[in-house]
C-alpha cells in the first residue's frame, strides 16, 4: 500500500523545502475587486453586548489541486450552500449535510498556489488540457497518481512554478470568480463570507534527507471586504515574511486583511521558532509586523489540536486531546517545541520583555480544513477530509476491512494507520460582534474576541478587571458592566498591586453532552523557559473545587461504548462564576485563557464502529471530551 500513503500524503499538504528569490516586489497590481458597499444601518440582531457567531475559515473545492485530483468536484457555490444549511454532495457519492444549525460565517480557502490549474488540465476545451503534463494528471491508476502529485509537489515545495502550466491569468480568473462567489453569498445579518485563499508554505530546511518531510508553514488569508485582483502564493515566495509585505501593501491600499495560521503541530517547531524564517533574531519591527498581520492562529481542525503536548504539560490529564504528530507527507515526527499555542503564548511574553513587542499575543479560531465543500463538526457523522481516498470508515481505519467484525489479525492500511484514523472531527471558529455582517466579524477578529471549539457550538465568555464583585454573576446586565469594568478575551490589564477577576460564563451546545468542568491556563516565562499552571475553576453537579489540587472532583459521567449513549444525571447545562489567581505575582507578566471540558462522549471511530456492528479500534480512543478555548486576556506588569 505505499504506493497509496504517497500519493495521500501529498494530498495533505505540499512540503517546501526550498525559497524562492521572489518577494512581494513581484506583484505588480493592487486593485481591488469585489468590494460591496457599507452602510450605517445595523442588520437584525445587531446588539452593544454583541453576539457570537460560528463559522469555518478553512475549506477546499475543486480549485485546489490536492482536491481535484481525488475526485472532488465542489465549488465555492457549494461551499456556501452547505454552510447555509443545504445538502452537497461528497466525492463518494453520499449527501453531506451540516449538524446543527447553518454557519454565520465562512470562508472558501483554496490553495492560491496553482489555484484552478488543475480542472483547467482536465478540460478538453483549455489549452493546458493539451500539455504532456496534463496527459500524466488524471486516472485511477495509483501510480500515475503518484507521479503526477510528485511533479505539482515539487514545485510547491520549491517556489518554482513549472513555465508552462503557470498560467497567471488563469490562476487570476480563478481567483476573481472566488471572490465574486463570496459576494454573491455575503447576505448580512444571516451570512458572511470572505475573501480568501490558502498560502502554503513548508519549510523542508533542515530535513532535506527525510523526503518530503518538512515544517508546515500555511496560513489563510482572509480579505475584509473586497480583494486585490492578483494572490500572493508560494509561487511568489515561500517565505511568510514576504507574504506579511504584500498583505501590508493591500492593507496600505485600503484593503484589510489577515492571515490565520494552521497545523502548527506539525511545523516541525517552526510556526513558533524564536528566531525569523531565514535565522535571523526577532526585533520590534518584526514583531509588529506579524502581529499585525496574523491576530489569530487555528487552535484545531481535522489534522488535529495545537493547543500542547504532554511532553510539554505533563500535569495536565487532558493535554493528549486528539494529538497528530506526523509531519505532511511523511513519517517523520515533528518537532515538539515551537509547534504548540500554550508554550507560544509563554515564549511571547519573553520575547516582548526583550524586543518591546510581542509577535505571539494572538487569538484563537478552530476551522475543518474540509476539501468536500463541508466540515464533519459532529463526532457522530464523520466524513473525514480529503475525498474518495478516506470516505469510509473502512478506509479510514475505524472498521475492520473486508467485511471482517473484529481486528484479529486485521493490519491496517498504512495510510489510516498514520493518518486517517488519527484525524479529528473539528472545528469551528466562534467570534463575539455586534452583529453578522463583514466589518462586525472581521472587527471582532482584529481584537481577539474569538474562541475555538473541537466542534460543538459552546458559548463561551471571559472577562477580566479589578472592580468584579459576585453580585455581577446574578445581574441582568452582566454583560454590559463586564466590558464597562473590565476586558474581553483578547484584551490587556495593566499593572496592579491586587489580583484582576476573571468572569468566565459558558453554556452548553444542546446538541451535545452537558459541560463538566471551566478550567484557566496560566502561562509565564521564567527561568528562560515557557512556564504553565491548570486550574479547575468551576465544576458541575454543585460540587466545589479542592483547594489542593484545584481539580474538580470526577462526577461520574459515563459512556455506554455499545450504543454511545451517555449518562443523563451528571455535566451541567451553564456554568459561570468569578475567579481570582491564588498564585497572582504582580511583577510578573501572564497570559490566562479558558478551557471548557463537556462530559465524555464517544470519538467519531467509535461511532464508526457501532453504527457498522463491528468492534471498535482496540488501539484508538473510545472516548474524548469536546472542549472550547478562549483567547486569552493579558496581565502586563510594567
């Protein structure tokens, strides 16, 4: 089955392990295209105490390469319709409908690299039908498949566009119909849709012996409203640095616009390196320049969870959630540290100690990474990511192949041995704004009032300030006087001689189990290292959190792993309360965020297993604990 792992781990993202001598120089027009127009009147629902809004910024169709070539078909139309409710139809041939109710918002984020090249080869009417290339593209035959991957990768991975399928001008129309899909879509007050793409770098330095193995370097950029008619993609430069020129050109223009970095757990400990792309040591400049450009990173998403590791927060029971560790198209391990948001956060506070800014004071979003116009957000209804190669539980490797009810002498598929099976069901991405319209959201985004979730619609709020009494937990108007006295998630406290009060509220989604516990990570960065504590902060069923340990006691939440239904007397619907740092030093900078714990439920391959009748995977989870993880609120101390 090598043969096979070869060509899907290319389809996971393409490795670069060379730069290209092009910058954002080589971008020559600006104009933008696509912009709608504003005005002063505020859609239904629009409040001062805002709103929080659910939405995917991380999804693939037809126009990305490693899409197409496994037979996925949908547009940036479908990608739309699905959010809005309607059903697509997966590459399989199944319907994929979303759970729940429709997104607020979303975003088609095909890989600007080669970006419609690909349906264009397989057209008999386009001239690049007609290249030799083109004639070795497409097929069911894996070895073709294979081949062909290896010369698009190559040249991804290099920044070195092949002349002859490097059709600009197709790449640009691509593009421009993106953005007139988003448009055509955008219907404020009920969705929003932005501009975007995927820039897809992977940084292979330093592992040039080991294949295609390299640091996954991608970021989405997300255009406010309106968009420039050329991308910037890994074609122009594979290095970020380049990309945040060129997004500062736009934004100079009058055009806003972010990049959200993902799969930071498999960048090979690049996405978060303490030095820049090229060695070099961080300064002022280039900390505001990233920050500016990247306010947010994806927390989770199908290729798993980069919130921390075990081996980098050993006394945390719940750091082992949905880890993926393989770098893309490899099977190579990638580096632990700098790949994780927790022990970034603490690593920024010390490099804001030593340049005056910190480059890693961002928020937090979770996203799919679908490539079938959808995300599989629901443990329960799973269709994994890529396309016919891991549409099954079969070939995924969450049901025994062959018809066969147990694993006894069952060897998985290599592929879902390293991949499939270790994929996750997530996630979205939950912003709090006044209303569902583009500035809102994109605004919201800019301050950091942002969340992640593993893919349940937890609502979710963190406040901080130094004038928070109990009575603000039972008033009417909590929220008002929260912002009026204090922060958001994503703000700064300034110094103070007395410990800030966190108000930390979280409700339930009703479609899955009930919560169990509200948990605060505090990280610093003493002794030259990324320093963390976990507190327990609020626990259901009325029980109280023990002062030593600050745990909550377990309340006896079970799963039935042969039908996966669970217990029904224990978790909580709402959970909320107001808590101060028993171990506050005031002279020491700190970042605090929230993580919510719902009850147990059973993992989309345990669900595979019992809706199949056959037995679970003895080797992977049968069980996890969804969660949601604010953005943090900042103590600065000087």
């Amino acid at each position: 089955m090598r043969y096979l792992m070869s060509v899907s781990l290319l389809a996971f993202g393409l490795m670069a392990c060379g730069q290209s001598e092009n910058t954002a120089d080589k971008i020559g027009e600006h104009t933008a295209v696509g912009t709608t127009e504003t005005t002063n009147k505020h859609t239904a629902g629009y409040s001062a105490d805002k709103n929080v809004y659910f939405g995917d910024l991380h999804i693939h169709t037809k126009n990305s390469f490693d899409a197409y070539i496994f037979n996925v078909r949908s547009t940036p139309d479908d990608v739309y319709r699905f959010a809005k409710g309607e059903t697509v139809r997966h590459p399989a041939g199944f319907d994929l409908t979303i759970g729940g109710d429709p997104l607020d918002f979303v975003a088609t984020t095909d890989h600007g690299a080669y970006m419609g090249i690909l349906p264009a080869m397989d057209n008999p009417d386009s001239p690049l039908s007609k290249l030799d290339m083109a004639k070795e593209m497409f097929g069911t035959d894996p070895e073709l498949i294979v081949r062909a991957f290896n010369k698009i990768g190559g040249s991804v991975r290099s920044g070195q566009p092949f002349p002859e399928a490097y059709d600009r001008e197709l790449i640009d129309s691509t593009w421009q119909s993106t953005i007139a899909a988003a448009d055509r879509h955008y219907e404020p007050g009920r969705l929003t849709t932005f501009s975007a793409y995927e820039y897809t770098s992977v940084d292979g330095r330093g592992r040039e012996d080991e294949g295609f193995a390299g640091g996954n370097l991608h970021r989405n950029v997300v255009f406010e409203d309106g968009a420039p008619k050329r991308l910037f993609s890994t074609l122009d430069s594979t290095n970020p640095e380049d990309l945040w020129s060129w997004m500062d050109e736009q934004r100079e223009s009058g055009l806003d616009v972010m990049a959200i970095p993902h799969n930071s757990n498999v960048s090979d400990g690049k996405m978060f390196a303490m030095t820049k792309y090229n060695g070099g040591e961080m300064d002022a400049a280039y900390s505001q320049q990233r920050i500016i450009n990247e306010p947010i990173v994806e927390m989770t998403q199908v290729k798993g969870t980069s919130e921390t590791h075990p081996a980098l927060s050993p006394n945390d029971e719940w750091a082992d959630f949905e880890i993926y560790e393989k770098l893309l198209a490899s099977n190579v391990t990638s580096k632990i540290n700098g790949s994780y948001i927790r022990e970034t956060l603490a690593n920024g506070l010390a490099l804001e100690k030593k340049t005056g800014t910190n480059p890693y004071k961002f928020g937090l979003i979770g996203s799919s990474d679908s490539h079938v116009a959808g995300g599989a957000f629901d443990e329960k209804d799973y269709w994994s990511k890529v396309g016919i190669i891991d549409a099954t539980p079969e070939k995924r490797g969450s049901v025994p192949p062959g018809g066969a009810k147990t694993w006894e002498g069952i060897e998985r598929d290599e592929n879902a041995e390293n991949w499939f099976s270790k994929w996750g069901a997530s996630g979205l991405a939950a912003v709090w704004a006044e209303e569902n319209t583009r500035e809102s959201i994109f605004g919201g985004m800019r301050k950091k009032e942002t969340y992640a979730t593993s893919g349940p619609r937890i609502k979710l709020r963190l406040f901080g300030g130094y004038n928070y009494t109990a009575d603000l937990l039972s008033d009417a108007d909590m929220v008002s006087k929260a912002y009026a006295g204090g922060v958001p998630m994503g703000g700064d406290l300034s110094a103070s001689e007395t410990s800030p009060s966190f108000l930390v509220w979280a409700m339930r989604d009703p479609r899955n189990a009930p919560l169990q516990r509200l948990q605060i990570i505090k990280v610093w960065h003493a002794d030259g290292i990324a320093q963390e504590k976990l507190y327990d902060i609020a626990c259901s069923d009325g029980m109280s959190v023990e002062p030593e340990t600050h745990r909550c006691p377990d309340n006896g939440a079970s799963v039935n792993l042969e039908d996966c239904s669970i217990s029904t007397d224990s978790g909580a619907p709402e959970l909320k309360t107001l808590w101060q740092d028993p171990d506050f030093d005031p002279n020491m900078d700190a970042a605090y965020y929230v993580r919510v714990l719902e009850n147990p439920t059973c993992r989309w391959s345990t669900w595979d297993a019992v809706k199949a009748g056959v037995e679970r995977a003895p080797d992977l989870p049968p069980t996890l604990q969804e969660r949601a993880y604010s953005s943090a609120i900042w103590y600065n101390a000087n």
